[in-house]
C-alpha cells in the first residue's frame, strides 16, 4: 500500500536532494510530491534569468529544453526523495541522468513574469531506471509536454 502524504519542498530541501544551483536550477519549489509517484514542480520566470539576454532579446522567450530540464529536476527531486537520498550520507555520489526524451511538444512560449507549473507522474521505475509523463502549464494552460527517462547513476561513471 502505498503512502499518498503530500510533501513539499522549499529551495533548501530542492538543493539537498539534486546537484543543480542557479543560474542552472529551473524549479523554485516542489509541491504535492507523492513518493514514487508524482510531484509537481514550480518556477517563477524572471526576466533576469541569462538566457533572456539571447533567446530572444526583443522577445523573451523560455527556452523549450528548459522546460524540459524543469520537467526534469521537479523529477530528479521525486526520485531522490523516493529514494531517500536526503540522507547525505546515502546521497553521497548519486546523480540523476536524462536517459531519453519521447515525443516533446512545445504548445506556447513562456514569457518572464510568468509561473511555470510543472507535473511529473511515474510511467515505472525498474531499478534505477525511472520513466515519466511530464507536461507543464501557465495559468493552467498547456505549455509543453513529453515522456522521459532517467537513470540513477553514480558520479564520474
């Protein structure tokens, strides 16, 4: 039986649980994470963020692969939180790699000043092997979607 207590995680709790740190860290905070299998992600788009200043610079747009890397991190948080790997100690080393990105759709850009509501729902995990459905939305209208996969992995293998 599985638990379905709904965790959320402030920034501290986010770089606790994954390796990423600004300006490369695409999720402010994790809500409604259910261990194993769901969690949503949240991001307030600056326009401050560096790659504004070339995508586009007279039409700010957010990047589509950040999206997905924000589908991504919100995903690498439910694995490590799944996982336990808020321990420290059981942390030690372990990263959470991309192993494949299925069908991505881009529906509508994202502009600064918008929030960016990402969802991440375990398809299966099989080891350390993890598939997932993410989709992402503003104003809860669809803005991008895909399948993917990650692996844990040990660091510098």
């Amino acid at each position: 039986m599985t638990n379905n207590k709904l965790i959320s995680l402030n920034y501290l709790e986010i770089i606790n649980l994954i390796p990423h740190r600004l300006p490369f860290l695409l999720i402010d905070r994790v809500e409604q994470l259910i261990p194993n299998i769901s969690a949503v992600g949240i991001k307030a788009v600056s326009s401050m963020e560096p790659h504004f200043q070339g995508h586009f610079p007279n039409y700010p747009v957010m990047p589509g692969v950040m999206i997905i890397e924000s589908m991504a991190q919100t995903a690498g948080c439910l694995v490590s939180y799944s996982e336990g790997y808020s321990d420290k100690e059981k942390s030690k080393n372990k990263l959470v790699y991309f192993a494949s990105i299925e069908s991505a759709k881009f529906r509508k850009p994202v502009l600064p000043g918008e929030i960016l509501s990402v969802y991440v729902e375990t398809i299966r995990s099989r080891g350390m092997l993890w598939k997932f459905s993410g989709k992402a939305e503003v104003n809860k209208q669809l803005v991008s979607e895909c399948i993917f996969s990650a692996a844990i992995v040990e660091a510098g293998k």
